[in-house]
C-alpha cells in the first residue's frame, strides 16, 4: 500500500514543481476562444493577415509531415 502513497505524492509533486507552468497554460486556455475569434475577424477583414495565416498553417502541416516516422 505504501507504493500507492509513494505514487500520489508523485504526481503531485509534479504539479507543485510546475505550478507556474500549469499557471501559464490555464491562462491560455481560458483565452483561447476569444483569440481565435480575434484572429477570425482580422482575417476576414485583412486580406494580407490572411495570407500570411494561411501561409503559416500550410508551412506547419508541411512540417508535421515531413517529421512523422
């Protein structure tokens, strides 16, 4: 039984070490919908954001392709 108490403390070790991490990425999340939207409308009303998005999500699809095993 100790083992299982070993590993719980563990995992929340991991939580407490990266608590500032954990932090960020909460903060990330919960304004992810309203940057997406942000990032819509300037593209719809922005020719040249448009392009220069698109360029980028073609250039990461590419990326990820070419990195697969």
């Amino acid at each position: 039984m100790a083992t299982n108490n070993e590993s719980v403390y563990t995992i929340a070790d991991c939580f407490i070490v990266n608590k500032e991490k954990f932090l960020i990425y909460g903060e990330y999340c919960s304004n992810l919908l309203q940057a997406q939207e942000l990032l819509d409308h300037v593209c719809n009303t922005t020719p040249q954001v448009q392009i220069r998005v698109t360029v980028r999500d073609v250039c990461c699809i590419m990326s990820a392709v070419h990195s697969e095993p």
